[in-house]
C-alpha cells in the first residue's frame, strides 16, 4: 500500500514541478522576446542616424598592381 501511495506522490509531484517550470520559463522568453524586439528597433534607429551623418560614398573599383616577379637566386651568385 505505501509504495502505491510513494508512486502517486511521485507522479503527482513531477507533473506539478513540470508545470511550475513551464509557467516560469514562459515568463522568462516573453521579457527575452520583448528586449530582443526593442533591441532591433534600436539597432535600426542607430543605423538611420549614421547614414544621415555621412553620405555614401559610391564604391569605386580599385585596380591592383600585379605583384613584380622574384628573381631567383642562383647559388653561385651569393658569393
């Protein structure tokens, strides 16, 4: 009869201990998911403020030198 009532007890706790962590962690991801919301906004009010500082600048497209060839060392030449 005890371990009937241990097993009840047992189930009965870990259903209740599930649902008081979901209720928590819930609570939890709604501040995470408002701040993340607020973040994006911000982000984006930061990015407007700096393309009205500085007005872009056209990309130019830059020619590079081909790189000069080595000259080889031959052995007796080091002397």
């Amino acid at each position: 009869m005890e371990w009937i009532l241990f097993t009840i007890g047992l189930l009965v706790g870990g259903i209740l201990g599930m649902m008081i962590v979901g209720i928590v962690s819930s609570g939890k991801m709604s501040d995470l998911d408002s701040e993340i919301i607020s973040l994006r906004i911000q982000r984006n009010l930061l990015k407007d403020e700096l393309l009205k500082q500085k007005p872009k600048r056209q990309y130019k497209k830059r020619k590079y030198k081909p790189r000069k060839k080595h000259k080889k060392w031959i052995l007796g030449s080091l002397d």
